[in-house]
C-alpha cells in the first residue's frame, strides 16, 4: 500500500488536482485497509506540498501564519518560494492610521528568508513620514531581488514627499540596480527625479511596460523622454501634463516603439492663472497612426478660465475628467474635437443648462459609453434626447438627481422610464439622502 | 375570592379579568370595586408607558393600547445623568429634549396627568418602580435601533420577572423594518432603488392611531403627589450643568405642539405651491424654515405615519386623486431605508467590524478635524455651514453633502465616524441609524455610491448662494468683501482684505488645504479602493490595465495581504438598474 509522506513520493511537477487524485485514491485504499482490519492512517500531516500550497494560496497571511505553526511540515510548506513571491507591506503607524501594519517581525522574516523570491512587491503607506521611510529602508535592503513590479502607494496623504530626497532616491536605485528585469512601476507622488530615471532606463529598458508618475515634482520633460527614447516595450504611462511633449509623443510613436495602450494625463493647476503649453494636433495624430486603440486619459483639476490652451484642435481622449467646474464653451469644444470619447465625467458646472452641449457630444462622439454628472443642469427634454441618441451604447449613466431639470414634457418622475426605454435596461438617478 | 384578588394582583392580567368576568358575573362586582379604589396603588392595574422617542399624544398607539383598562397612568421620561455631562451631545440637542419634555408634560396636564422624569438607568430605574407603584404593565414605542434592541430585551426581561406585561407597539417607522427585511430574503436592501421596490410590495402603511384626549383616558388617573416638581419634573439647562448665558433663543423650539404647527404650515406651502417636485435650491433654503420637520420627526414629535397620511391627502386633493409618487415621500423613505439598513447591524455606526462599510485607509488628524468642527477651516462656505450647525442645530441637507464631503473624501481624507460624532453633538435630527447611514454614503463608504461626485468647497457654495449673504450672516468677520471674494478671500488683493479689515492669515483663517491637490489625490485613493471590489461595475475612469501584473498573480497578491482582502458587498442590483 503507497504511504504519502511530506513531498518525496509526490511526482515532481504534478499538478495539484492530480495530486489530489492520487490522494484520493490513496486514501480510499486507506480506508480499504481500515475497513480490513488495519490501523488507520490518514493524516493531515502526510498531504503533499503540492497540495498544501495549493491550499495555503487561498489562506489570507494571517491564517497561513496560524497554519504554519501547527507542525514542521506545514511550516516548511509556509516558508515555500511560491508564497511569497508576491507581497504587499502595509506601513501604518497608530497615530495615523486605524489600519493595522504588517508586523514587523514578519518584515524582518521576509527580508531574511523570502527577498529574493520576491518579485511583485507593494509598499501601501498612511501619511506618516516614518511609514514612507520605512518603506524605504525596506527597499534599500531588497538586494538580492529581481522585481518585476513595484507600487510605492500613499493611501492618504503623500508621504514620500515628506522623505529626504537623497533617502528615496538612494533606496529606489536599489531596486533598479538589482531588478533587471522591472516590468510594472508605480512611483506616482514621489521625489523621483531624472538621474534616478536614467538608472531604471539602464537596467530595465527591455523590461519596463507600465510606468505611472503622476505627480513626480522632480521630474523634468527630458527625464520622460529619456524613458520613451530607451523603453520601447512600454505600454502604460501615467505622468503630469507639464512633463508632456511632442518630442515624448514622437517617441511614444517612433517605429521602434511597440503600441502604446494606455496614457493617462493629469492637468493640474498649482496657482490660479496658471499657463499651459499645447501640444500639437500632428504630436497626437502620430500617436493615433501608431497605436489606433491607445486610451487616452486626462483628468483636469482646473479654474474654469484656465483651458484655454485646451479643446481647441482635435484630441484623441477616451477618457475625459473635469475635477472641477468647467464651461459650458469648453463643454462645447469637447463636443467638437474629441471624437474618440468613451467615457466623460463632469464633476460641476454650473447653473446655465447643458443642453446643446450635451447634444453635440452625442452626435459627435459616436464612441462614448460612459456619462457622469455631478452638480450640473440639463433639461429633462435635452436629456432624453441624449440619450436616444446614443442609444444603447451607454453602459454607464451616473446622473445626480438634482442635475435634471422637469420642464413642460417631463416630469423628473416620468423621466427615469423614458430613459430606461432608450437605454434597453431600467435606470434612474443617482440619488443623495435627504434628511 | 379574596384568593383569586391576590392572583389577579399578580398578574396584571386585565385581559384575563374581562374573560373571567363575562364567566363570573361574581368576579365582575370585585372588578368594579377595583375600580372604585382607583386612588390606591395596591389594588387595580398600574401603567408606566416609558416615552423614550414618540414624544407625543398623537398616533402613540403603545400608549393607546396600555391604557384600556388600567387604572393608574405614569408616563415617564428617564433621563440618564450620564449623558448630560458628556460632550456627545450638544446643549442645542439638550434644549430640543427639555423643551419636547415641558410639552408633553402640559398636554398631560390638561389631561390631569403629568410627565414623571426620573433620573438614571432603564435597568436600575424599572426593578424600583415596578415595586414602589406597584406596576401591572409597561408600554413603550419600539425602537428599532440594535442599542435599543438590547437595552429593552434587558428590560423586557426584568418586566417578566416582576410579572409586569408590556405592550410595544410600532409607530417611529412608516413599516414594520423586518417586514421589508423579510421581502428581501432577509438582507436589508443596500439600494435606496431596491428599498423602494420592496416598499411598492408591502402592505399599506397603518392609519396613525388616534390621540389621547381626556375621552380616551378617562379611567385613568395619575397618582400625583404635592412634590412632584421636585422628584420628577422636567430639569432646566442649568440643572443639567450647562451655561445659559448668553445663549441666544433656540431657532428650533421643541415639542409636539410646534411640530403640529409646523405639519399644518409645511401643508400649507406645499398646496400654495401646488408643485411637489424637488423645490430649487436658492439662497433662502439654506436658512432655518418655519416649515422644516426633520427634528420634529426624529425626537418623535411629529408622527412620521400622520405627515405620510397628510401627504398623501393634500396630494391627492390638489392633483385630483391621482396616485403620489414615492417621490413625494422622499423625506420619509430615506429615513425608513436607514433605519432598515441599521437595525440588525450593531456595528452600522463604525468602519471596523461592519459588513456594509468599506475599510478605506482614512488619515487619523485631530488637528485637521477640529478645525473643520470649528469652521476654522479657511474657506468660508465650509465655516459658515458649521457654524449654522453649532450655532443653530440644523443645515440643509445639500449644506451636509458640502462638508460631510470636505471632512471625508473631498479634502481632508478624515474617517467619516469622526464626521458623525460631531454631527451627533451637534445637529438636531441626527438619529443614530440616519446620521451613521448618511455619512456612509457622503463618504462614498458604503451603498455604491459613485465617488466622482465631489463637491467644491468655493464653488458649490458660490452657485448656491451668489450674493455670499449666507456667508456674511454666519461669519460676521468677512462681511466686508465683497461677492466675487467672499468664497474664496485669499485670492482677495491687499485692498479689497484692508477695505473688508479682515486680513487672510490674520483675522480670519488661510485655507488649511489646497482643494485642487486634494481632490486629485483623493480621487486617485477612492479608485484604488473601488478597484479592488470585484462586483464594482461603475465608473472605472481610466482604469489601468496593470500590465505586468497578470490575472493570477493579482489573485495572490490579494491574498498576500495582511487583512483578509476588501468585502466583497453584499450582491444586491448594482446602483444602475
């Protein structure tokens, strides 16, 4: 009769639910021998590796951590490459936060045992500065570590500003010196700066297909091209729209290039009367030719007269923001120049009705799927004639209640079911409590 | 016979008298002398009906129900000394209560009874009376609240055991709330859409019942004693330890009488204005209305059941009996639908350990907060909204959506549990269930609320009140600028700040944060948490593709984390159809 112990007799490379099989098996002639006469030997303990991380994969850490003290098996099983190649370190000091921190004695394990199995890291931190240093001192220990991905994420406010500089930047080199193979990096409100970039494009070129900065004060327009100029392979780039280019869209176009999927920019004014530069329609028309289904993000945290430099040339957005208010003139000139809208999110505008605005974008936009509207006023007419124009496309429709506006053909009762008939599914305001 | 008097003394079973009465007609001569010693505790049935909300003679039906039959009527307010001291509730809210308490106890006094208000603790307080006036049965609303719950479980328990039978009967709510819970297989509705379709399949709402006037109550009387004021009167502010000076007269007085007179003028604008949608939003609604109910309703002042009844009535005699709307109730569906969503969940009022609320990684910044609670956050619409709050016990609700906003996910990324707290302390019609329920929503941390919403602190008040007169009226120091700064002063030039002798950093505060930045970060820190909900289907505003981080790799790097991976919310029809 087979006996099963700790992972000798299991067949390497079995795959899981064959060695569950084979368990299963075994077990049923277990129990044959049971049933004859013989002691009973089913054990928790003899379960294959396999099995046990197969297992312990869906355990949350905690319970994985209970589970690895119960024997020695289960805690050669806990300490496994497989498990700990992904991590997420979850900085948070109590007079910050009301989240709990990974432990730090199961920081210190990790770095000990499990760094260079790491290869999608985490940092998570609260906006303390001694969370952001921590991470960072966790950084600049991960030697032995080939990354393929790293978030450096503030949960509130951003901490790794609070940093000294030549700290971050010393413990992100770490990481870009060691990694030679970075594929995913999330560095956004951070003091990254251009040297530091120039050491990711040495090590990781070939590598690097995601990169998101938004926010990265340090940071000037030649440090990002640099990174377009030498990583052909990126396919997603989040950046601010003062480090945004013509020579950066060339280089994001350049034959070499492979296509851009994704690009997210975030327009923000630091000062009111702030100026902006433009970009040039033929910049964006070579991004186009070179990656015809690249999303184009924007989000605008703008005062209403500071878009002039903006909508006043075809752009090919999909992803369009006002964090805001916005015009109605500049409503209007989305209608006209971004022919590629999926999705567009008004946060306010103000208290002239967006009626013709709203009918324009529809016409035009043959693409747009996804509406939001905050503090706005459209007439309930405009509106439903909004939407039978575009019909069923629309996936998403989030409307405050207050934005639409009865008149003499509908009542704001009657309008959720004319609504409901064009868009082929029931749908209804979004509503905020009253007391 | 005498045998059979103890057993009925015993047992406060009235009920079981009248049976054996129409048996006995010998047991019914004992039963009218019972009555004629109507002056003695000892003998006769003896009612406490505990008023706890409800503060009213109308549609008490509780009361209603206890009083067939007795003898002896008590109603008691009992006031916990603890609360008084504590700083959770304000001395607007305390004067609301007090001003509820004089009420109730002249109503009854015209019914030669009076209002008994005995100091302490529901559990320490019943074991006494039951004993000293001899109690036969207790009467209570029902509250549906988990606190309430368990606090009258406890005393339902002690009733028993002192053979007291109690009467509790529904009249806080327009429904039974675990009816509709039970309509929808046993989970409370999660959208304020789905609580509405299951409200469209319960049975009608239950006529108020009617009010207890001197025909209602005349077997009964009310054991007084030449002391009363002294042992069970209504307490002053002072007596409760606050200071009266200065203290300018309440913009809310409380009390049943004021809440009907409010019901019949809120009717009466309403048939003036013949139009029951939404009204517009202007400057003026900002303000305190002789017409507004909220308080009314949540001290139980006001009948929610006879405002619902009424509405119904006027709509139908002004639009000609064509069926209302929900909308028409909306005031009262939304406080029904938080109460539903609290009423089985003891954690509802917390983050932690609640199964409707987002674990959002909320900065911890006391600093940050008192300034907000203050109105010392530097930009006007903000401050004056929370100084109407202090000043006043009441803002309107878009004025809450502004700076529940601002605490939580527009600007300061404060958990929305602080929000509550102050807004407990503060405002007037903050129940437990409503005012948790609402800052959940306002925070974006429950309800699938879409989180793009957000409202400027300068903006929104400016195209809500242009002329900044609602500003100026509240905070007197910026009452020289002028419309175009008076939002937004910083901006101001030196002259316009010299000319309006309110210097920005001097007389009145700079703004503690850059709105811009702010929204933008938070914006960014909603979306990491929304994406991370696997049912999430709404405005996914750019979302990464994370390239680099395959599906299974996501998959375990969710379970690599040290708390068990975000709730999924429960499944209920998403926010759109």
């Amino acid at each position: 009769m087979k006996r099963i112990k700790g992972g000798e007799e299991a067949s390497g490379g079995e795959s899981p639910p064959e060695a569950c099989k084979k368990l299963r098996t075994e077990i049923s002639e277990e129990s044959e021998a049971k049933a004859a006469g013989e002691s009973p030997l089913c054990d928790w303990s003899l379960l294959p590796q396999e099995i046990l991380l197969h297992i312990f994969q869906y355990l949350p850490l905690l319970d994985r951590a209970y589970a690895s003290q119960v024997c020695r098996g289960w805690n050669e099983a806990f300490h496994m490459p497989e498990l700990w190649r992904c991590f997420e370190f979850e900085l948070n000091q109590p007079a910050s936060s009301y989240l709990k921190a990974t432990h730090p004695d199961l920081i210190k394990q990790i770095i000990k045992r499990h760094s260079n199995h790491l290869q999608y890291v985490s940092f998570k931190v609260d906006s303390s500065t001694e969370s952001a240093e921590a991470a960072c001192d966790i950084l600049s220990q991960l030697v032995n570590c080939s990354l393929k991905t790293l978030g450096l994420i503030s949960t509130a406010r951003p901490s790794f500003m609070e940093v000294p500089k030549s700290h971050f930047i010393s413990a992100l080199t770490v990481v870009f010196v060691n990694s030679k193979s970075l594929s995913s990096l999330k560095i956004d409100d951070t003091p990254v700066d251009d040297p530091s970039l120039k050491v990711l494009v040495a090590n990781n070129s070939d590598t690097l297909k995601l990169l998101k900065m938004s926010s990265c004060p340090h940071v000037s327009p030649a440090g990002i091209l640099c990174v377009a100029d030498q990583c052909h392979g990126l396919r997603e780039l989040a950046l601010n729209y003062h480090l945004l280019s013509d020579e950066l869209l060339l280089a994001l176009s350049s034959e070499k290039h492979v296509h851009l999927e994704h690009l997210r920019i975030d327009v923000v004014s630091e000062n009111p009367g702030q100026h902006f530069h433009t970009i040039k329609k033929s910049s964006w028309d070579a991004m186009v030719r070179h990656s015809p289904k690249f999303n184009l993000v924007m989000y605008f945290f703008l005062y209403e007269d500071e878009f002039g430099p903006f909508f006043n040339d075809e752009i090919p957005i999909t992803h369009l923001y006002f964090g805001r208010s916005v015009s109605k003139e500049v409503l209007g000139r989305v209608g006209l120049h971004c022919p590629r809208l999926v999705e567009l999110v008004v946060c306010a505008n103000g208290l002239r009705p967006l009626d013709e605005e709203l009918i324009r974008i529809a016409k035009h936009c043959t693409q747009l799927s996804a509406i939001g509207l905050g503090e706005c006023e459209v007439s309930c007419s405009a509106f439903v004639e909004f939407v039978k124009m575009c019909g069923r496309r629309l996936s998403q429709l989030s409307i405050m209640e207050e934005v639409l506006i009865p008149d003499h053909k509908y009542s704001l009762d009657e309008i959720h079911w004319e609504v409901s008939k064009h868009l082929g599914r029931v749908w209804f305001p979004d509503m905020m409590p009253t007391w | 016979f005498v045998g059979v008097f103890t057993v009925f003394r015993g047992l406060s079973a009235v009920s079981t008298c009248s049976q054996s009465c129409s048996a006995n007609p010998t047991l019914t001569t004992l039963f009218i002398f019972n009555a004629a010693m109507k002056n003695s505790d000892s003998m006769g049935v003896n009612t406490i009906h505990w008023f706890r909300k409800g503060l009213r003679l109308h549609d008490n039906p509780a009361l209603r129900d206890s009083i067939r039959g007795t003898d002896t009527l008590r109603c008691i307010y009992i006031l916990d000394p603890w609360f008084a001291g504590s700083s959770s509730v304000g001395i607007n809210r305390w004067r609301f209560l007090l001003h509820c308490l004089e009420d109730l106890d002249a109503s009854l006094r015209k019914l030669n009874s009076r209002l008994f208000v005995i100091r302490g603790q529901p559990t320490d307080v019943f074991p006494r009376l039951f004993r000293e006036w001899n109690i036969a049965r207790l009467s209570y609303e029902y509250d549906s609240e988990p606190f309430g719950k368990e606090r009258d479980a406890a005393i339902q328990k002690l009733a028993s055991e002192a053979g007291v039978e109690v009467t509790v009967r529904i009249s806080h709510t327009l429904y039974n709330l675990d009816k509709i819970i039970e309509l929808n297989d046993g989970q409370p509705p999660l959208t304020y859409k789905r609580f509405q379709a299951i409200i469209n399949q319960m049975d009608a709402v239950e006529l108020p019942a009617e009010t207890i006037i001197s025909k209602v109550i005349k077997n009964c009387t009310t054991p007084i004693t030449h002391d009363h004021d002294d042992k069970f009167g209504v307490p002053s502010l002072e007596e409760l330890g606050f200071e009266t000076e200065g203290l300018s007269t309440a913009v809310w007085p409380g009390g049943e009488t004021e809440a009907l007179m409010r019901l019949e003028r809120h009717l009466e604008r309403k048939a003036w204005v013949a139009n029951f949608e939404r009204p517009r939003m202007n400057s003026n609604s900002l303000l305190a209305a002789p017409t507004g109910l909220s308080p009314y309703l949540r001290f139980g002042c006001l009948s929610c059941r006879l405002f619902y009844f009424k509405l119904t009535d006027l709509y139908k005699k002004v639009k000609k009996n064509s069926t209302p709307p929900l909308s028409l109730y909306g005031q009262l569906l939304w406080r029904e639908f938080f109460y539903t969503t609290a009423t089985n969940n003891p954690c509802f009022d917390k983050m932690e350990g609640n199964p409707v609320c987002l674990q959002i990684p909320w900065d911890r910044n006391p600093e940050a907060l008192a300034k907000w609670a203050e109105g010392q956050t530097g930009y006007p619409w903000i401050d004056a909204i929370m100084t109407q709050l202090r000043q006043e016990g009441w803002i309107h609700h878009l004025a809450r959506h502004a700076v529940a906003c601002f605490l939580t996910r527009g600007d300061l990324w404060i958990s929305w549990e602080e929000g509550m707290k102050v807004f407990e302390e503060l405002l007037l019609d903050a129940d437990w269930s409503v005012n948790a329920g609402s800052w959940m929503w306002l925070s974006c941390s429950s309800f699938f609320q879409q989180f793009f919403h957000c409202y400027c602190p300068v903006g929104f008040g400016r195209r809500t009140d242009p002329s900044g007169d609602y500003i100026r009226r509240y905070l007197p120091v910026l009452r020289g600028f002028p419309a175009k700064y008076i939002y937004d002063p910083w901006n101001a030039p030196e002259d316009v700040q010299k000319a309006a002798k309110c210097i920005i950093g001097t007389n009145y505060p700079r703004p503690m944060v850059n709105h811009a930045e702010a929204s933008r970060v938070n914006i960014e820190r909603m979306k990491q948490i929304y994406q991370q909900l696997s049912c999430y289907k709404g405005l996914v505003i750019s979302v990464s593709s994370s390239y680099g981080e395959s599906s299974r790799d996501q998959a375990s790097l969710r379970f690599a984390c040290t708390r068990a991976s975000q709730r999924t919310l429960p499944q209920g029809p998403l926010f759109i159809g």
